[in-house]
C-alpha cells in the first residue's frame, strides 16, 4: 500500500472493516478487535491513527519493531485458535517522520474464535460485539463449515412425524428399489439416508419427509404477497398467503402462487395459443428453489415472495455464504450450505445443483438484479416486470 492509498483510506473513516489506533495500549484490546474481524469479514487496524478524528500521530522506528513484535504474539497467545495476520508500514510524508503500522487481518476459516476469556466477538459496523445468541454462535459455526443446520436433530420430533409414504416415494426413485427390496427396514433407511439421527428428525429430514414441518419450524415457510403499487408500506395487497408443508410442497405452491398473480401474454405467439407468463417460469423454478435450498436455516425468518406492480423480489434469510460475491453465483460456482438438503432436491424437485440454476435463471431472464445484503443478512433477488398494462 502506498501513501495516497492510505491517506483515501483514512479519510473514509473507521468501518467495519477499518480500525484506527494511536498505540498498542491494550493487547486484550487489540485481540478482542482481531477476534472480531477473523469473525467478520476481515479487515485492518492502522495503529498511529487517532480514532475520533483520523489525525495520524505515526510511530518512531523502536514502536514499529515493539508493536510488530507484539502482534505476533497477540495473534498466537490471545485468540483462539490463532491466527495468522501480516503487517506493513507506510510512510505519510516526505521526511518518514510519520509512519503508520498496518494488520491485516483476513476472514477466518475455522470460526468462531475467542479472545482469553473465550468472548467471541463480531463486527457490527465501526465498533464489535459480543456474541452471546446461540443461533448466531451456530452460525459462525456454520461459516466454517464446520456445522450444517438441516443435519442437526429437530428436538422433541421422532419417526411418527415421518410421511412414509413420501419417503418411499423417494427412496425408489432415487434406488429404483423399495426399501423392502433393498432388504431394510423402515427406520434404517431412514438412518442411512440421514432423515433420522438418535431417533429424532433431522432438519432435512423433517423439511422433505415432514406430516407437518411448521409445526416444529413455524418461521421455515414462505410469506408470498402481491401487493397493489410498488411499494411494501401499502396497506393493501391483491393476494397474500402463507406457503407451508415440505420444501417440495412449498416451491410447487409458491410457482402457483406467481402463475396466479402474474400476467400470461401472446408474446408472438397466434391468438388462440395459451398465453406465456410474463416472467420466465423456469427462471422462477431456479431461483425459488434455490431460496428453498440454499437459504441460511439458522435464523428463525421465513422466505419471502413479494409482487409489485413493477417488479417481483425473491428474500432469502442468510447472506451469500463463505465469501461467495453475486458476480461468482453468476458464473455457476457453487458453495452449498444445506448438503442433505440438496441432496434430496436431485431426486425430488426439477434441480439440477451443481451450481448451474443461477446461469440458467440468467440465460432465460437477462435482467435479474442479485443483492448481497451483508449488513441485513439476507440475499435479495429483484425481477423487473414488462412494460405493460397492469390495471386490469
């Protein structure tokens, strides 16, 4: 980095990204700060800045080789497990009198890390936090991949609130053999195929094979509304329901929830032919299933489908996982967060997986907008709707 890098940087002000520091006064603070930013999305700590007003005091030569010489330390003795940071000095003027020690600190890969007293901390814009909710916890857990929530037992289910015939179904198509044929019984093919664990429901299993999935995950359904006008504040909606059942049961309503509400038109087609939805169906198949999917089932909020007068928006709990960016879903990298879940779609919904449903959303509807919405951790899908008349 050079000077003029650093001076835009400074000018921006503290982020949750960027950390000023005049000295290294604290080294608990320090590790606390390093333990939020591994938490986070990584980031860096300029020490000779002052905090409220940027002004860069700098560091003489023997502070450089002390602080630098300390971080190491703070990174390997004061967060767990350590991490790795690396540091650089940049001066600000021409004499070298001011110059500014910078760490930087990357995203961590084996979340979530704790300072000495095993606080875990993330960003929440310029300052941290603490983190005391065990969901959020989960879900550092699960950014590392080291935890998947839809393999996690359902506390209080048991194989009663398995549909068994629509785990049959399943189980030959993907076999082309029934249990019985397999020479299994019941509950072990439940078992293998990781529907059960300890005799309680999985996530996956209760959300594909369920009699009744809200009943234990009320907020794993879909909010769909079709509102009049273009805005969410309105007080009145054309149609509004509340999707529920299995992942299977609650994409193939939520299509006909969007054949009902939206327009089908001739599109070139002679008078007498059934008309064409004005949205692309198969890009509704691909995102919505991904919704379904791929969603983050560690927070407690529903999906919601929402119809305006000039666009439709697809809202999915959980942001991108893994550092995934909006340009690499579109170029079919996949990073999958609900393995088993995924697992059953192949043999049960039109999916494809493999990280292709994006690209083929895009190649049959060009104009979708994807939103990364880190800060609301949610991944937002915006479809504009044609030019056309929409009053009757």
């Amino acid at each position: 980095m050079n000077a003029i890098e650093l001076l835009d940087i400074i000018n921006m002000g503290e982020t949750s990204k960027v950390q000023f520091k005049v000295n290294l006064f604290s080294p608990d603070q320090l590790a606390a700060e390093m333990v939020a930013m591994s938490n986070s999305l990584g980031g860096m700590i300029l020490i000779g800045v002052k905090d409220k007003t940027g002004e860069i005091t700098g560091l003489d030569y023997d502070k450089l080789q002390e602080y630098n010489n300390q971080i190491g330390n703070i990174a390997t003795n004061k967060v767990i497990p350590n991490i790795y940071v690396t540091s650089e000095v940049v001066s600000v003027d021409n004499k070298g009198s001011k110059k500014v020690l910078i760490i930087h600190i990357r995203e961590g890969i084996n979340k979530p890390y704790k300072d000495n007293n095993l606080s875990v901390w993330v960003k929440q814009g310029s300052d941290k936090r603490r983190v005391t909710d065990n969901l959020e916890m989960l879900r550092l857990f699960q950014s590392s991949g080291n935890l998947s929530a839809d393999e996690m037992e359902v506390y209080g289910s048991s194989i009663k609130d398995i549909d068994k015939d629509k785990f049959e179904q399943y189980f030959k198509k993907e076999f082309q053999q029934t249990i019985k044929e397999k020479n299994l019984d019941f509950e072990k093919a439940l078992k293998i195929k990781k529907a059960i664990r300890k005799d309680q429901l999985t996530l996956a299993g209760l959300l594909f094979f369920g009699k009744e999935p809200q009943h234990y995950r009320q907020a794993f359904c879909i909010k769909a509304v079709s509102f009049w006008g273009n805005s969410i504040g309105g007080n009145e909606y054309k149609d509004s329901r509340d999707i529920v059942g299995t992942i299977p049961d609650m994409f193939y309503e939520g299509i006909r929830f969007f054949n009902v509400n939206l327009k089908h038109t001739q599109q070139d087609q002679n008078f007498n032919s059934p008309g064409i939805l004005e949205i692309s169906k198969i890009a509704l198949e691909e995102l919505l299933q991904n919704a379904l999917l791929h969603r983050d089932y560690f927070k407690n909020s529903p999906i919601r489908l929402m119809i305006f007068d000039n666009r439709i928006e697809i809202i999915s709990p959980g942001k991108l996982p893994n550092n995934l960016t909006v340009e690499e879903i579109k170029y079919g990298n996949p990073v999958i967060r609900n393995n088993q879940l995924v697992a059953y779609a192949v043999h049960i919904l039109p999916y494809k997986g493999l990280g292709s449903g994006i690209k083929r959303a895009i190649e049959s509807q060009p104009d979708i907008e994807f939103i990364n919405d880190i800060d609301g951790e949610q991944f937002i899908v915006k479809i504009p709707r044609p030019d056309n008349d929409i009053s009757g």
